[in-house]
C-alpha cells in the first residue's frame, strides 16, 4: 500500500537519502528551506523511482512556519503515514565558556521546538494513517558529548528524551523512533568540520571509515517496516559510540 511521508530537511543530505529510498510507489512530501535546486533535483528522482513528490518551502526556526508547513501537508493529504523529523544542523561552533543566548535559542528553534512542535501538529493527521509512526533525527553528538558544539548536542538530547515520552503517549496507536547517526559524509560537515577534522574522526571510528547517508536511510526505513519497535533510538555511527 502507497504510503504518505513527510520529510523535513529531504533537500540534501539524510533527508534527501532517505527520500530516493522510501520513494517507489509511496508519495513523498519533500521539505526544505533554501536548496530549491536539490529539493527539485531530489524530486524528479523520486518520480523516476514511482514515486510522487510534493515539495514545501519554510524556514521552521518559527512556530508560524511549521504551522503553515503542516497546514499545507493536510490541504493536500488527508492523512500521513510517516513523519520523519529529520531538518536541523550545526549553525556554528562555539566554546562552551562563550555561549551566546542567541546562538542557543536559534539552535534549539532548529533541531529541538521544530521537530517537537511538527510532531505535535502531525498526530491528527497520523491518527488516520496505516502503522503510523514518527522517526526523529537525532546524533552521536549527545553520546558522547561535542566539544564546541555544546548546544547542538543538549539539543539532540533533548529530542532523545521527547522520543522516547512522545512513544509512551502516543502507544498504541503512532510508533515513535529516533535514529541518532554518528559522522556522515553529508553537507552537514562542509561548513562546520574541515578536512582534517573529518579524518581525525575516520581514524577514531573502530570501522575506520565515515558513513554516508545511505546508512540512516535504510534504518530509517528498517523502523518503518518493522512495527514492534518504538521509543527506541538506534545509533549508526561505526562503532564511535558503543553501550
């Protein structure tokens, strides 16, 4: 059966991963916020796969913005299968003994009050759908702690813990599931993580190598598919992280 799901952030990267894999025969809602050539690049190779691609533009830092977001999902569906939380990054690196307030709330707008709050706006349109559920994106970066990126890592914390709430509310009726990766060669890291950097992070991960955005995409859909899990957060990270 055709599913519905929405995918914030599907313009590059995991999203955009996860997006080409879940896309034969399911319609895909492709968010993104201001890569419109990948987003339509991202598209078009949905509908060569057999899927249908529906594509939304908002800056979900707003409340507002993810209201309209969601507004305009149930204008056109009325019902969705799968949310995947997946929008938020790195904005910058910042020394713990310098946070500034406004970096630590637009960081949380981000990758924390967006997914809580389009999660919140999803759950009636959830309700009507088949094996429901809803997959957050979360890091390595609240396992293990991330030296200049303090506030980015509580805000994966903080979405660890709502998952695991949003699980038990929600049970029976929406699964609720988080994937935490560890490091991944997507965009995220061009802006934020400098070569060397990234190999020093290769030569500490036991496989020896860094992951690639095919890795989250196929447990992102492993958690759609198998439907006896939920408030679980599944770390894919090469062996950097281990409990």
């Amino acid at each position: 059966m055709s599913k519905i799901i929405l995918i914030t952030g599907a313009s590059t990267g995991l999203g955009a991963a996860t997006a080409k894999l879940l896309a034969p025969q399911n319609k895909i809602i492709v968010h993104y916020y201001s890569s419109e050539e990948a987003a339509e690049k991202v598209a078009k190779d949905i509908e060569e796969s057999g899927g249908e691609a529906f594509l939304i533009q908002e800056d979900l830092t707003s409340e507002e913005a993810c209201i309209r977001l969601v507004r305009e999902v149930a204008n056109r569906y009325s019902k969705l299968d799968i949310l995947i939380n997946n929008a938020g990054g790195l904005i910058r690196r910042q020394a713990a003994q310098e946070l500034e307030w406004k970096l630590m709330l637009e960081t949380f707008s981000l990758n924390t009050f967006s997914t809580m709050k389009i999660s919140s706006l999803c759950i009636p349109l959830l309700k009507k759908g088949e094996d429901p559920n809803i997959i957050n994106i979360s890091s390595i970066a609240m396992r293990n702690g991330a030296p200049s990126a303090t506030i980015y890592g509580a805000c994966k914390g903080a979405i660890d813990s709502f998952t695991r709430g949003l699980a038990k509310e929600l049970a029976p009726e929406i699964r609720v599931n988080a994937v935490a990766p560890g490091v991944i060669d997507t965009p995220f890291h061009e802006k934020v993580s400098t070569p060397e950097k990234m190999e020093k992070f290769k030569e500490i991960t036991p496989i020896k190598r860094i992951g690639e955005a095919i890795h989250i995409a196929k447990t992102i859909k492993y958690l759609i598919e198998n439907d006896f899990i939920t408030g679980e957060t599944i770390d894919v990270n090469g062996g950097l992280f281990m409990r």
